[in-house]
C-alpha cells in the first residue's frame, strides 16, 4: 500500500530580490541584494533596497554613536575630509 503524504505547498510568486550571504576577502560577512533588472516592478524592488540599505546604515550609526545620523563625530570628520572653507 502507498503511504500518503499531505503537507502545505509554499505556493506564492517568486521573489524579486534575492538576499545572499557572502564571505569578504577578510573573512567578513556580508549581505547582498539582487535586483532583476528585467522585472516589471524594478522600481519598487530598488526602492526597497535602498530602504533597506539606510536603515541597516542608521541602526549602525546608533549602535556605533549613539543618533542615527552618526553625531557629531561624522559631522566633523566630514569637514576634514573635505576641507572646511575659510571666509
């Protein structure tokens, strides 16, 4: 007699954006997203990812220096880098 089986089908439409784990040179790891450029929602997925990228970007800077925007200590290494006009 045939055993029968009966689970869920993880039925849906394939996703846009493919999210990979990759090694750095360093031995680091890192998270990148792919886009499908022939996808009829390219701007939606791009969007997403430029969001996403920011608030992973923001959640950094606080964890790092306590404001997301990166505080005063990004504020003045700016100004250095690229050379604080005189008046």
């Amino acid at each position: 007699m045939t055993k029968v089986v009966v689970t869920k089908l993880k039925a849906g439409k394939p996703k846009a954006v493919a999210k990979t784990r990759v090694r750095t040179r360093a031995g680091q790891v890192m998270t990148v997203f792919t886009v499908g450029a022939n996808n009829a929602s390219f701007d939606d997925d791009l969007t997403r990812v430029f969001s996403d990228n920011v608030a992973a970007a923001r959640r950094e800077n606080a964890r790092l220096f306590g404001s997301p925007d990166g505080g005063t200590a990004l504020r003045g290494a700016k100004s250095a880098i690229h050379g604080a006009r005189k008046k």
